[in-house]
C-alpha cells in the first residue's frame, strides 16, 4: 500500500480526537486519530455524498 498523507481540520489543532482524511488516486481514505490503523476507503462518489450529507446537516443529533 502507498504511503497515505493524511490530514486533519485545522480546528483539531494537536488533539488527539480528530477525523483524518487521507485522497489517492483510488479513493478517499479516512480514519479517526484515536484508531489510526483502522481506515475506511471511499469511492470519489461516496465522498461527495458524505460531505453533502453533512453540510446537509443529515448526521445532525
């Protein structure tokens, strides 16, 4: 597997409870700081529908 540059919200600052994503070629790569050997890949497609779904607000509580 390719060596992943990932990256986190600049409001997570140095936490260590922030989102990651990881794009290649292939796909969009995602997994939590808090479990970094745990990643998710998402098709482009998959991608555009979870970011509109939140800006959305669909995951909304």
């Amino acid at each position: 597997m390719e060596e992943l540059l990932w990256q986190r919200p600049s409001l997570c600052g140095d936490g260590n409870n922030c989102p990651e994503v990881a794009i290649t070629a292939d796909g969009v790569h995602l997994r939590s700081s808090l479990r970094p050997t745990e990643v998710t890949r998402l098709t482009p497609a998959e991608w555009r529908d979870l970011v509109a779904g939140i800006r959305n607000g669909e995951f909304d509580a």
